[in-house]
C-alpha cells in the first residue's frame, strides 16, 4: 500500500510536511513547579521526533471557563512572554504549533462555572449558571483576545474545542441549550454561538492565522445532534472561515467508551468520512488510531485527509520519524489503558504514560549519554520491570545477561493480553521482543536461574524481577481439583466448569469474570462494537444512538464475584475505565456477593458464613483471585554473591497487575546505575 502520511499538504496558511497531527491533551503540568519550561520540553521532544502540527493543552480564554483553578489561561497581554517560551522551543525544531482555546462550560471543576442554561453535568458535582445576554457577548470578546494574545506568542494558530460536551459543544445540542432567545432553539440559533466566536476571532487574526475546529460528530449522548446536523455545522465552518476540521467523538459523560483499549481502533472514522463527504477543507480523524498501518488506511481510503493523534505522543515522542524512516515496529506503541494518563489527570497527578514512564517528565528524566562506569547486570525476571530495565541499562551500555524461567517473555502481562478488550498488549510485548532484539540484549528464556549459575559469572549487579504468584487464601479446601488459580484459569479455560465463582473483587476478579463468560459473535470488530454499546452506525439517530438496541451478552457459563468486605466493587479499577468493566459484566449477568466470609471448598462448591447464616454456594469451579505475592525467593538467598542487589516491580511491592509501576521501576533504575 502506498505511504499517504508522508505526502505534504497545505492548508489554509500552513505547509506541512506530513499527516499526523500532535492532538491536545491535559498534561497537569500547568500544575507544576515550572509549567512553561516542562510543556516546551515536552513539546519540542515530540516537534524533534517530526510530527508537522502540534495542538497544546487546552487553554482557558477567562476565569469562568477554567477546568479547574490553577489551570492555564490566556487573558492578558502580560502572559505572551510565557507561552513564547514554548512556541520558540518547537520552531526551532521546525515543527508547527497552536493553541488549543478551551472554555470547560459546565465540566468546570469550580464554584463560577457557567453554561448556556442552568443544567448540571452528571460528573460535575457544580452547577453551572445560565448566560445571560451580556456575559455571552462578554465570553465572545473573550475568545478574540485569546486568539490575538496566542498570535503574539507566535502559535501558528488556533483550535477551537467545539466537542466532548464542553462549552461551544453545549450551545449546540439541545440537551444542554434550552434557550428561548437568539441563542438556542432552532439549530440555527444553537449554532449562532460558536459560529460568531469563529467570525469574530476570524475578523481579529486575519485570514493568515490557522484556525482548526474540533467539532463534536457523533455526541453519543441523548438529545445530542444527528450526523445531518453536523455535516450542516461542518459547512458553516468552512463557510466562515475553518482551515481544519477535526474529528471529536463523544461527551465525556457518554456511557459509551470512545478512547479506552476495548474500542475497536479507529473506530469512529465513518463518521469523519460522512463530514469529509460534505466539505473542501481538510478533514482530520481522531480516537483509538495508534499504529501507522490504520492511520494510512485512513488516508488511503478517503475517510481524513490527516489523522489527529494524542496519547500516542506520550508512548513515542519518535512515532512519525520512526514511521517515515520504515522503523514501525520500533513504535512504541499506546496501548489505550488510560493508566498513566487519564487515570493520573483525574487523580490530580501528573500525567504520564505506562509503556514510556518518562513523558511528561522530561526534564526530570532527561536522555542520558552511555554510562560512564558500564556495569555486568543480571537481571532475573522478563515480566514488565525486568524487560523495561534490561532494554534500558543495554541502550546506556551495560552488559546485561536477562533470565526467565518460561518460555516467552512477558510475565504478568501474558495473562493481561488474553482478556477480552485487552489485546493491545500484544503491541507492548511486540515492542519489548523488538527492542530485545534491536539492542542485542542475551536472553537466557526457559532458565530458572541458580545461585551457581549466577555464582559463574561475576555481576556487579543483580536485579530480582521475578514478579508476582496468585495467593492462596487460608480456606480449607483451596487445594482441590475444582479450585483454580487465576493462572492456570487462563492458561486452560476449557477445565473451567460452567458454575463458576470468582473469589476476588480487584481487577484480575474482574478480567477473569471478562475472559470467562466472553463470546465471539462472528461480526467484525466496529460492527460488534457498534452493536454492543447501541451506536447507530448511520448517525442518522439523535445522538448517534441507536434507541432500538439492547445489548445483552448471553455467556456459556454462570459468574458469581465474591470479595469478603462490605461496600462497592471494583474500587480498584482505573479512574477512567473501571465503569466500562462494571457496565461489561452487568450486561454479561455476573452477578456480585460481598460482606461474607469463607468456610470452606468441598466437591459441591464453597460455603459461606453471611449475615449470620451459613450458605452453599454451588459451583463446578472456584478461581482464586485473591491478591499476589512476589516471587522474591532467589533474592533471599543472594547474599553477597554480587556487589549490589536490585529488587523492582512486583519482587519490590505487590500492586496487583501493575505494569505501569513496574516499567517505572525499571527505567528509573537503568536510570540510577548510569549516572
């Protein structure tokens, strides 16, 4: 096939080199010790790394419209110096850069939030105010200044964020204008709003300064707008002055999953082409695009003129001079978890990435040159950690001998990528095996490493990476043959029976659950999706939604999850994710016990003391998934075999399946042997 993403294109004022688009994300570091000088290292890292057009993190242009206190605004002439400090870092590595404008409407997390009228988001605990006239007119004169004040800066232009249920996007669908004045109503008076902030910023910069809408194409929430109607807004932007259409899917209080790793990748391109259908401007497709295959098929077909990517910018800041360059499988690669990033913005953290610990932190992690005192390292453990550290000491010049007892490398991870929705973890183990290769790194694979073997060869260092086993609860019983391991569960489904009981309620309870009662309904992966979470595939139906589906998911097998405390399941699922498990299972009809404890396992199935009262709870089988301990043995016989003695991962602090920690681990530890 054809290479498109590397065929230059201009539009309106801008030439660029390629198709890929750095798309804005929330980073948290206007939260930081140094906001300006991190987001340009961050920056000009991914600008270094090719990618043609950079979009910053959405910017505020008022008080009003912050996402929440603290965050980066653009209101007064005294800032331009600051916001320089970013766009100067990516013009000099030749790259374009604009600013995201983004007035948070009702998704504010502050007491002055305000909205077209006084309707309160459902993940919003504030409750906006309505507009009145005056502050419309007052926001309006507030967009120009934002888009005048980020052409002095010298950003090469603006995105308007028109999409995901924020403000622009909340004039537009009646669900949340309910208006009876020139601003709401009819579709004409719902547009009025963003198209006059367009106009007006347009009249400001002139017809040379970028302009880029992100404009909501399919809302997928009630009340929202048909694919008709955004094909009639899409041709009023580009009437009014658009240079780019971008692709946005979804409000963030949907209860249909958009960017998370079960979505199917590049799920939503149908609904660019149907707006690229019907417009002359440049169209650019977004969400779960994350290798360079799909986002050339993109291209190829006539869905984008561009592909609009973000967390895939975390995971390589390398990603196109890799693809330019035929190196894809070098790509490392975003796996859609949301850990790292999405999970951490909405825990007030700093965001950063699981399969590359160092974005966003660049100037805390900043790249190193080979190590001055190289190091012979053995490393015990090709899981996550002991990957991440063995591929990252090898690259700075250590001599690295890495051991595993089976027979593939990955670990935990093995487990993680045969969960239904979770096979993006092939691409990290994909990565793991090339970077393995790449580097040269001696990989001893089906050896349990001996205290005389290790004795052999003189390390100067020894890093114990040997991971986590499931843990056997004290119940009498846990040793029969109906009682599995979450391991041996995944490694032989067909011994599983079709009574199952789950007893565990953390995440591997519930990717057990998933792995269980899954089933293939024959459709390809988007159709499957599409009918799964009730999307109509047409757009044609308010919302994108299609009223007339009711998924349920018929499984083969009966799943009960048992967890021994009172209180809500799945209070260690991720942030942004763990609804989605919830919602899987709910239609699956896993059915959910807690507040009891375990008397014990005989042949007809487990026997619980509830409320007071003993109960039989019949199943063909039992899988423990009950927590983990490290695999920390070797580590205690170690002695003074070697200098110095590593333990990383889960062989240092039990946290379920936490790859994001363990890859953590490893690089900061290849990171403190070489300097």
């Amino acid at each position: 096939m054809p290479n498109h993403l590397f065929s230059p294109i201009k539009i309106g004022s801008l030439s660029l080199a390629n198709r890929f688009i750095m798309g804005s994300m929330h980073t948290g570091l206007d939260h930081s010790d140094d906001p300006f000088g991190r987001l340009a290292v961050f920056y000009k890292e991914r600008a270094d790394g090719g990618v043609g057009l950079i979009v910053t993190g959405g910017v505020s242009p008022n008080e009003q419209g912050l996402l929440s206190p603290g965050s980066m605004k653009l209101t007064d002439p005294e800032q331009v110096a600051d916001y320089k400090i970013i766009t100067d870092a990516v013009h000099e590595s030749g790259s374009h850069i604009i600013l995201q404008i983004l007035h948070a409407g009702r998704y504010a997390k502050q007491k002055n939030l305000v909205a077209p009228s006084p309707i309160r988001s459902p993940i919003n605990k504030f409750e906006p105010k309505e507009m009145s006239e005056k502050g419309i007119l007052s926001t309006i004169d507030d967009y120009v200044k934002c888009a005048s004040l980020a052409q002095q800066a010298g950003f090469d232009g603006i995105e308007l964020l028109g999409s995901e249920g924020y403000f622009l996007n909340e004039f537009t669908a009646s669900r949340t204008n309910q208006r009876t004045d020139q601003w709401g109503g009819s579709f004409e008076n719902r547009a009025r709003f963003p198209l006059t902030v367009l106009q007006s910023i347009r009249e400001k910069v002139g017809s040379q300064f970028f302009i880029q809408y992100r404009m909501s194409m399919l809302d997928l929430v009630e009340d929202g707008w048909t694919i008709h109607e955004a094909q009639q807004f899409a041709q009023l932007l580009e009437a009014n002055g658009v240079d780019l259409i971008n692709t946005g899917i979804g409000w963030h209080e949907s209860s249909i999953p958009t960017i998370a790793m079960q979505v199917p990748r590049a799920a939503f391109s149908w609904a660019t082409r149907m707006i690229k259908q019907v417009v002359n401007i440049p169209v650019a497709a977004a969400n779960r695009i994350n290798t360079t295959e799909v986002a050339n098929t993109l291209i190829q077909q006539g869905d984008a003129d561009l592909v609009y990517l973000s967390r895939p910018f975390l995971a390589d800041p390398d990603f196109v001079i890799k693809a330019q360059q035929q190196r894809s499988d070098e790509i490392n690669s975003c796996i859609a978890c949301n850990q790292s990033c999405l999970d951490n913005l909405f825990n007030f953290k700093t965001v950063s990435c699981l399969v590359n610990p160092r974005a966003c932190h660049e100037t805390k992690m900043p790249k190193l040159p080979p190590a001055p005192n190289p190091q012979n390292i053995a490393v015990i453990g090709a899981g996550a950690a002991g990957l991440s550290f063995a591929i990252e000491a090898k690259k700075l010049g250590h001599n690295i001998t890495l051991f595993d007892a089976s027979a593939d490398i990955g670990g935990q991870m093995a487990y993680a990528r045969k969960v239904p929705g979770k096979e993006e973890f092939d691409e990290l183990l994909r990565y793991f095996n090339v970077m393995l290769k790449k580097y040269h790194v001696n990989t001893q694979l089906n050896t349990t490493v001996t205290l005389a073997q290790l004795n052999d060869t003189k390390y100067d260092s020894i890093v114990i990476a040997a991971g986590i086993k499931p843990r056997k609860p004290n119940i009498p019983g846990i040793h029969r043959p109906n009682v599995f391991s979450y391991e041996e569960a995944f490694n032989s489904p067909e011994k599983i029976g079709q009574t199952v009981l789950i007893i565990g309620a953390g995440g591997i309870g519930y990717d057990m659950a998933e792995f269980l009662t899954h089933q293939d309904d024959g459709l390809e992966p988007i159709d499957s999706f599409n009918k799964h979470w009730g999307i109509d595939p047409t757009g044609l139906q308010s919302g994108g939604l299609n009223a007339s589906v009711k998924p349920i998911i018929k499984s083969n097998r009966t799943v009960t999850i048992l967890q021994r405390k009172a209180g809500k399941f799945g209070r260690t699922l991720g942030k942004t994710t763990g609804w989605i498990h919830q919602a899987e299972l709910q239609k699956r009809g896993v059915k959910l016990l807690g507040e009891l404890n375990y008397i014990k396992i005989d042949e007809t199935g487990l026997h619980i003391e509830k409320e007071g009262t003993t109960q039989l709870l019949h199943a063909d089988s039992i899988v423990i998934c009950a927590g983990q301990e490290s695999r920390d043995e070797l580590a205690q016989q170690l002695g003074d075999l070697a200098p110095n003695v590593y333990k990383i991962g889960g062989a240092k602090e039990v946290r379920e399946l936490d790859a994001a920690q363990a890859i953590s681990d490893g690089i900061k530890l290849a990171y403190t042997l070489s300097t």
